[in-house]
C-alpha cells in the first residue's frame, strides 16, 4: 500500500469510518493554484476533495473555500511572494515561522514534490539547498499520525 493510500485509511478509521461533506469544489481549488501560479501534487489534490482541514494531523495549509479556515492557515494567503524563495510552496506550519515545503523543482514521474523544511530564521539568507523530510506530503503525514 502505497503513503497516499495508508494516509488515507488512517483518516477515515480516525473519523470512524465516514467521510465528512466535503466543502471544497474542482473549482476552488484550480482557483487557488491559479493565484499561486502553481499546480497541486495529485495526493495534495485528493486530500482537498476528500477530507476537511481539521481531520489532517499537524497543520497542512488548506484551499480556503468559503471564507471560514483561519487565515493562518489559508494556503494562499500562507505563500505570498517573497515569502519563501520562489521554488518553495509552503504546505505545513510549525507554528514558530518554520515549514515544511513542497520543492517545486524537483516533481516526480507520479506529479508529487519532495517536502524539505524551510527554517525562517536561515531560509531568507538566499540559499537553495533544503533538507528532505520525505518524499511527498503523504508520506509526511503518515509521521504525524499514530
């Protein structure tokens, strides 16, 4: 079984079983890929359409739909330019001006980006040279998850 796949059915046990309603649409989020000029990863995609931002372990930046996330966590709003260096998307806060990253350079055969981490306090030095945390934002997740 593949991280995406793991995540996934340790999602739905932790909810029992049910998928929630759905809030986000196809359109809201091309609509938040074409504010930040980038496209999702396939797994990110899926994660939108099939769960809430409150079901994802840790704090993933989110697609926010209907005006109701809170604003820190707002994806869009979490990768403004100049924020990050340009190859950077921002998936996951820690709180303390630290990120974990999806390396948009780097997308595999599948359309999944590498995460790095993105340390605030030496990441606006100018480097390009990231620490890996794992191979795809599933993978990630499957960290933070019991």
């Amino acid at each position: 079984m593949d991280a995406f796949h793991l995540l996934e059915e340790r999602l739905l046990l932790k909810s029992g079983g049910v998928r929630p309603t759905i809030s986000l649409s196809e359109e809201q989020v091309a609509a938040a890929e074409t504010a930040l000029g980038v496209q999702f990863p396939p797994s990110y995609r899926r994660l939108l359409l099939s769960f809430r931002q409150g079901q994802m372990p840790g704090d993933v930046y989110w697609v926010d739909g209907d005006g109701s996330l809170d604003e820190w966590l707002d994806i869009v709003k979490n990768n403004q330019p100049g924020w990050h260096p340009s190859f950077l998307l921002a998936i996951v806060t820690y709180g303390n001006g630290d990120e974990s990253c999806f390396d948009l350079r780097r997308r595999d055969e599948d359309g999944e980006y590498p995460i790095v981490f993105y340390d605030h306090e030496i990441g606006r030095s100018g480097g390009t040279e990231f620490t890996t945390e794992a191979s795809n934002l599933a993978e990630l997740l499957l960290g933070f998850t019991p």
